[in-house]
C-alpha cells in the first residue's frame, strides 16, 4: 500500500500546473469594454426622432387656419364651445 502512496504523490509536474492555472484565474479580472462613437450616437438619436415624428399625428393646415379664424371672430367664445373643450380633455385624460 505504501507503493501507491508513492506513486500518487505530488510531482514537480503537479506545482508547475498549479502555478499556470493559477496565472490564468488572475487575468479572469479583465473586462470587456465597448466604446461607442459620438458619430454613431448622433445616428442613433436621428433615428429615434425620425421615429417619434412617424408616430406624431399630421397638421392639416387647413384645419389650423380654420380654427384660427373662429378664434379671431370670436366665434369659440362660446359656453357651449367651452363645455365641448373640456369634454374633450378629460376624455383625452382618461378620466
């Protein structure tokens, strides 16, 4: 029994492995970085604007105009103009 002993003992061989892997968990500790470009975030926000616009409801300026001379006329100076705008904003309030 004592021959087995011998033969499984420790080695030169067994501290030069435990050495190396040794080095190698130390460089475990490097990180990964990624570094973006100030030109590629200008691109990014682009793209999210032009996004948000897609999303944005037309002006038909038509209507705008219409409206403005309602407005000029006194026209929507009217309580029951005024009970519809209020609808309107708790309606678009969720309330």
């Amino acid at each position: 029994m004592t021959d087995i002993l011998r033969i499984t003992g420790t080695t030169p061989l067994d501290k030069t492995y435990k050495k190396s892997s040794e080095k190698v968990s130390k460089s475990d500790t490097i990180k990964d970085s990624v570094v973006i470009s100030d030109t590629a975030k200008a691109e990014h926000l682009k793209s999210a604007i032009k996004e948000v616009i897609k999303e944005a409801p037309d002006i038909r300026k038509e209507k705008v105009e219409e409206a403005r001379k309602k407005l000029d006329s006194g026209e929507y100076l009217s309580e029951k103009v005024a009970e519809v705008v209020a609808e309107k904003i708790i309606e678009s309030m969720g309330l």
